[in-house]
C-alpha cells in the first residue's frame, strides 16, 4: 500500500475485517449462501463482483453531478446492468459450463445490496479514485468470505479443491479415505454455507470483541 495514503489503504483494508460487507453489515448473503458450494463458482463470482464494483464505482462518480435526484436507482441499476451482461458474455465465451453452474445468480449481481449500497453511499460523494478504491476493497471483502466458505465447503463436502481430489480417491479407499474418512455431504447444502459464515463471525468477534454490539 506504499502508493496509496492512508485513508486510500483504508478503503481497501477495512473491507477486509472490521467493515466486512458479509460479516459486519450483513449483505450480500444470498450468494454466500448458493454459489459456494464450489471454490472454483465462489472465485468467479468474486472477480465478477470486483470488476462490476470497481468500474461501476467509477462510472456513478463520473457522472454524479449530472444524475437527476429522482431516477439516479434507475441510473445505478442500468450502470450495474450493462457491466453484468458484460461479465455475462465473457464467462459464456470463456466459460459457458461454468455460466451454466452459476445460472441466475451472475445475473443477480444487479440486485446485490452491496453494490447498489456502495453506489449510493460513496460513489455519488466521492471523486473516481477513491471510488475505485472503495468497490475494490468492498468486493475483496465480499469475496474472501465467498472463497473462505467455498473453500472448507469443497473440501470438507466433496473432499476436492477446484474440482481435484486432495482428501484421496473416495471409490478405491486412498488417502484420508482408507482410514475410514467419509465425506459430509451436508456441507454442500445452503444451510451449512450459513453455519460457515457464523463461524467465520464469531471468529472474527472473539479476536476483536470492539465488533460485538451491545445489547
């Protein structure tokens, strides 16, 4: 972060933990849940949300003084729109199995309250470089809890990471296997995503107790 000032660092670095978007305002958590049964599905979305974040942060501070009061949701949304079909297209040219993995939920990007949130909280104050700084770092943190859960899903459900078997070979008893290891299916159901993500709050809490809110 040489580059950068510190209040420059900070728009990337708080993100990361003590303003997470998942863990601390709580958003975001439908993906969270669906797509990470895979680490391969929780990393794409990530570089989705980082690239649609970061340009359109841009975008809505570049014409922020020129959006009518009254229609700048229609303005974020057709923004956040035109980005997502981008990163549409690019995934069915690149990768259509893994489109066809991710379905609906690349498209429901649009709707996702962290973006939408950061358009209207920074994005329409603030000038085009701290605006990127400000999607990057929110979309980083909304990523790594996508690929932390992603990641002990895989694992821990299909004993593979990005689709190679690392546990051992479940079939001919090899590695963790031949040791009586069974992988638990339950972890690739949506409930369990949420469990991950509880145990990552709380996680997250005990190691800084000024994130615990008083009750």
């Amino acid at each position: 972060m040489g580059l950068l000032s510190k209040k420059d660092a900070a728009l990337i670095k708080d993100p990361l933990a003590d303003n997470n978007p998942i863990t601390i305002q709580v958003l975001g958590i439908c993906s969270a849940l669906a797509i990470t049964a895979q680490l391969k599905a929780s990393i794409v979305m990530t570089i989705s949300v980082i690239f649609v974040l970061g340009v359109g942060n841009v975008v809505i501070s570049l014409i922020r003084n020129i959006i009518p009061s009254k229609i700048r949701i229609i303005v974020q949304l057709t923004v956040v729109a035109a980005l997502v079909i981008i990163v549409d297209q690019v995934l069915k040219a690149f990768s259509y199995q893994l489109s066809k993995e991710l379905g609906a939920f690349i498209g429901l990007i649009i709707t996702n309250c962290i973006i939408m949130g950061r358009f209207e909280a920074f994005a329409l104050g603030n000038g085009p470089w701290k605006s990127f700084l400000d999607g990057v770092g929110n979309a980083l943190g909304y990523g790594v809890i996508l690929i932390i859960v992603g990641f002990f899903r895989e694992l821990l459900g299909s004993g593979t990471l990005l689709g190679f078997k690392v546990l051992g070979d479940p079939i001919a008893k090899t590695g963790l296997y031949a040791i009586g290891y069974e992988n638990n299916g339950f972890m690739l159901l949506a409930p369990m995503a949420l469990i991950v993500v509880g145990i990552i709050i709380w996680v997250q809490r005990s190691k800084n107790k000024a994130l615990i809110e008083d009750h």
